[in-house]
C-alpha cells in the first residue's frame, strides 16, 4: 500500500514567501546554505497536519501551505487554503482561524487535516528532531498502549515540538512491552517484528562493529553486547545511541499507526521526517547510514535534513534536493538527478552545500609566508616556513612537496 508525500506547498509561512518543493517516494535529503529554510521545511509539512503550532512561526493572512500525498492510490491534498490563520504577522502571536480547504486540482482530493480521523486515512508522519540520545529511565512494568486512531492523532499533533526536542521515543520501554508480548496468540505482528529487529541490528553497525541483542535481566535494563562486551542501553555511544534511538522510534511508530499486517515493518509504508540525520554520527557511519535505513526499513519514506557531505555521498540518483537561497526568490525545486559518490568533501561543501570558504586562515597565512620566501629566494625563511607548515598539514601534502622541491632547487643555485 502506497503511503508517502509526493510535494509541498508554501506561501508566505515562516521564512518562505513561495516554494514548490517535489519529493521522491524513498530517500529525500535536503540541503543547502545556512539559512535556506530546511528545518522550517519540515516545519511547514508538520503544520499542515497541525496547524495549532502557527503561534510558533510567522506567516499572514495569504498563508497557503498544503502537501500532496498518496495513500492507497488514492491521491490526497491536505493542508490550508487562504484564511487559516489570523494576527500572525508579529511573531510569535499567531493563531489558527479556521479549516479552510486548500486550492483544488483534478485527480486530487482537497482535505484538511481534521478529515483524516473521519476517513480512516493514515496520513500520520513521524517527525524527529536533531536530539537523539537515550535518557536514563527506570521501567516499572508493562504499560499500556493507545489504539492507532488515537495514536495517529498524537503523532500528528506532537510533530511541530519534536523538531526541536519536544519529545523523546519511549525506546525502552518498547522493549520492554515487546519483549513480554511477543509469544501472546494476539501478537504475531510484534513476533515477526522483534525477530526482524533483532536479526537486523547487525546492519546498522559501521564497519568493524557488532551490535547484538542479548537479555532483558530481571530489573527490567535491556543489555546489549558490542564487539564481544555486554553493555546496557545508556552506556552505548552517542552514534549506537541516536540510531538505535531512531530504528526503534520508526518501529513503535509503526506498530501504533497501523493495524495487522499492515504494521509489520518489513512491508509498512509511511513517512519519516528526520532533521540532521547525521547528528551524533561519526563520518563512517555518515557513510552508511542511509544503506542500513534502507536495509531495516525497505519501503518508507525518508525526508531528512542534513550537513554532512558524507551523507550526500552516499545518496542515489534523484535524491538530493538543494535548497535556493532565499534572496534569490526561486520557487519551485527537484530532487536533482545527479549522484555526488564521486565528489570529494570540499566540492560537496562549496557546490551543492553553498560554504564559500574552505582555506584554513593558519594554513593560508604560513602558506603566504613561505611563497613570499619562494619569491624572494629565502632559502633559510623558506625552510623555516616549511617546518611550520608541516606542523599543520597532512604528510602527503602536494604543496609542501612543492615547496621542498622549490628548497632543494635554491640549494642547487647556490
């Protein structure tokens, strides 16, 4: 069942005064400029689905902002048409108006998101924030869970706050339900999903590193081992701790949003919005990161923002989307179809993330000393300048070889 957000709309809501932002049904990393907008994106889409939170962004009285989705093959426009929101203008005093449908099209149903409960349609996305590490938290038991209408509605209404941290996934405490629950006759779904966890944690390692489920001991403290050594949950790194963080938030979401078999994890569709996927990550793990999403979790949606160029590395074809400048007033924008596997770092940082200075002041300062001695045929300053530069550059440095060479050249002339 097809489940995901084909496009977004804005007009006039935070920092945006219009964009037409087209996603793919995978993998969508956002990036660009500092101050491109891509965290008020994935703030708009929240919005669409709650638009209480508008106290929380600017916007004004021609605010439109609406995503198209599909569900079902069937085609879904929810959001807000002109009218919606009401003395918005001064930050912070914005107040949502009243539902107005957003602008219609052929071929597509034109709802807000009060219609979604009313219909049955899961249109309940998953939105985190940059804050991903698990907080110590002593479990007493078993608790209990919401059905999935009430859980859809939560999701929807929290997803604004979490982009900033609002909230934390309840991991261990997943774990601890679903390690009591899974031999029940009624919970064959949960079944099939912890032996897909647990027979997939491998994946989400990076290179050289195992990560295995071992127990849950009787104080309730789920224990892991890592390269050989038992662990608990909070003693894990930052990196084993924000993706684990992330794989198990993206589980329980599933099993709360969707009913029998449509919740197991293997087959579940849906969309992940995630801000900085690569926060608290180590580069080789930038690396393969998005791999492992796709391996644990083959058929959602991702849209994520991020910073890091390994992670843009290692997007495929119609994947990337890159951000406008704002000041250049450009409106509609696609996943570009391009892949940049084989770009180094600092072309990805100057080309596709909009960083206009990469040279090092230190080393561009030693490195004008040291052509200043080339120019006035210093040997010794040269050598001096040399050593200072060796001092703070990679062994295999061409330009400190030219230098040498340049060294060795005065020597001759002499």
């Amino acid at each position: 069942m097809d489940n995901y957000i084909k496009r977004l709309y804005i007009k006039d809501t935070g920092v945006f005064n219009e964009l037409d932002i087209t996603f793919n049904p995978r993998f969508n990393f956002i990036v660009g400029a500092n101050g491109s907008g891509k965290t008020s994106i994935l703030k708009c889409i929240a919005l669409t689905l709650n638009p209480n939170s508008i106290q929380n962004m600017r916007s004004r009285d021609t605010s439109v902002l609406w995503i198209d989705t599909v569900f079902d093959e069937i085609k879904y426009r929810i959001g807000l048409g002109n009218g919606w929101a009401k003395n918005s203008e001064k930050y912070r005093s914005g107040q949502h108006n009243r539902w107005s449908l957003p602008p219609t099209e052929s071929g597509i149903k034109a709802i807000t998101a009060q219609s979604l409960e009313q219909e049955n349609i899961n249109i309940s996305p998953l939105i985190l924030g940059a804050y991903r590490r698990i907080e110590y938290k002593q479990i007493a038991g078993m608790s209990r869970e919401s059905n999935s209408v009430e859980q859809r509605r939560e999701y929807r209404n929290k997803g604004f706050n979490n982009i900033h941290g609002g909230s934390l996934p309840a991991v261990k405490q997943w774990i601890i339900n679903r390690y009591f629950q899974i031999e029940k006759n009624w919970a064959s779904i949960y079944k099939k999903n912890w032996d897909w966890v647990v027979g997939n944690l491998k994946i989400l390692s990076p290179k050289n590193s195992e990560l295995h489920f071992k127990e849950i001991q009787r104080d309730l403290e789920p224990m892991f081992t890592l390269n050989g050594l038992d662990c608990y949950l909070e003693e894990l790194s930052a990196g084993f701790q924000s993706v684990l963080s992330l794989v198990f938030a993206i589980i329980e979401w599933i099993e709360c949003t969707n009913e029998d078999v449509n919740a197991y994890v293997a087959d579940s569709t849906g969309t992940v919005i995630i801000d900085e996927l690569d926060a608290h990550l180590h580069p080789e793990w930038q690396l393969t990161i998005r791999e492992s999403l796709a391996g644990f979790f083959p058929k959602l949606q991702f849209i994520t923002t991020t910073h890091s160029p390994h992670l843009i590395s290692s997007a495929e074809s119609g994947e990337i989307i890159i951000l406008p400048e704002l000041c250049k007033g450009e409106s509609i924008v696609f996943p570009k179809e391009k892949t940049y596997s084989g770009w180094n770092t600092d072309e990805i940082l100057e080309e596709v993330m909009g960083v206009n200075s990469l040279d090092n002041k230190l080393y561009a300062i030693k490195l004008n000393e040291a052509m200043d001695c080339v120019t006035r045929k210093d040997s010794i300053g040269l050598q001096t300048a040399i050593e200072n530069i060796r001092e703070i550059v990679h062994p295999s440095n061409t330009i400190l070889q030219v230098l040498q060479m340049k060294l060795a050249a005065f020597e001759l002339e002499k």
